[in-house]
C-alpha cells in the first residue's frame, strides 16, 4: 500500500513537459494495484530501460534533427535502445546512435530528460534522452532496426514524430537550445 500511495503521487507530480505521458502512466499504475491485489502485494511488473538521443546536424546556421522510422512499430522517433548489462545511460546512447545510423557524434549530458509509459500491461519502461551533435550527416542505417531516416528542421520534426512523448522531448531540446544561445 505504501508503495502505490509513493507511485501514485510521483504519477500526479510528472512536469508539464510530459503531461501527454500521464494517461499511459495512469492506466499502467491502475494495472499495477490490480495485480498488486490479485498476488497480494508481489509484484508482477516488469520494467525496462532504453537510452537514446536527438540528433542535431553539425550545421549551427541551419540546425536539423535527425529521425528514424523504427522496423519495430513503424513509428518515427529518434535513437534509441535498451541498456545493456553494466552500460551507463551514455555508453548506451551513444552505441544506439552508432548501430542504428552509422553516426559518430558528441552527447551532451546538459540535456538529460526521460519519459516512463506502459507499452505492454505488465511493462514499465523508461527512456532517457540527450542531445547529440553528429559530425557528419551521411547515414549508414541499420536496414534490421531502422526502416528509413529523415535530417529535418525542428517545425517539420515535430509534425512528423508519431508519438506524443517523443514530440514533448524534442520541444524540451528546442527550448534548451534555444536557451543556450541566449
């Protein structure tokens, strides 16, 4: 019981940023109690974590970002993947960006936000996100995990972008962009 009064709460609490992800937090935390009560408090949930990044064009005049269409789902979003046995959220970015495109790029650890949803009934899953300045944009995608890429300026990323979460993460790169520059 306390647990869920403690993830009910930190649920309530989630920051504008990522207000698009609280239904799927919700539903996922109603799913939780339910199994909570069914198994008399074991837990039954499973969480995962992935690592990723925006990936902005070396190009300072004329910034770009760069999105994949992932095999897996066919949703357009950014690098991303799951955090390997004794890797730091970094090492796990910056191998993602490079499997999946070939890239070779500088991550800033200034930009460091994460989204949490339920992409199954019995998952939790945690995504953190950096920024990444690629060196070059020549691609060498993944053909197994990235289906096609696209270099895009923000106002066109943003529409592309499938889902809610990872448009509100780009929004939050753009804003602390822009934030530097000032």
């Amino acid at each position: 019981a306390r647990f869920w009064a403690f993830i009910s709460a930190s649920a309530v609490s989630v920051s504008s940023p990522y207000l698009n992800c609280r239904k799927d937090m919700i539903d996922a935390l109603r799913f939780w109690k339910s199994k909570m009560k069914q198994t008399n408090g074991a837990s039954t949930m499973k969480s995962e974590k992935s690592c990723g990044a925006i990936v902005l064009s070396p190009d300072n005049t004329n910034r770009k970002v760069l999105l994949i269409k992932h095999e897996n789902g066919g949703h357009w979003a950014f690098p991303k993947g799951h955090v390997e046995e004794g890797e730091t959220e970094v090492e796990t970015a910056l191998r993602e960006i490079k499997e999946e495109t070939g890239l070779n790029t500088d991550l800033s650890t200034a930009f460091r936000k994460s989204v949490s949803y339920s992409p199954a009934p019995s998952i939790i899953k945690e995504v953190v996100y950096f920024i990444a300045f690629a060196h070059t944009e020549t691609i060498e995608k993944q053909d197994a995990e990235v289906t096609d890429f696209a270099w895009m300026p923000f106002s066109e990323a943003l529409q592309a972008i499938t889902y809610d979460n990872d448009k509100s993460i780009l929004q939050s790169a753009i804003d602390f962009i822009e934030g530097m520059k000032n």
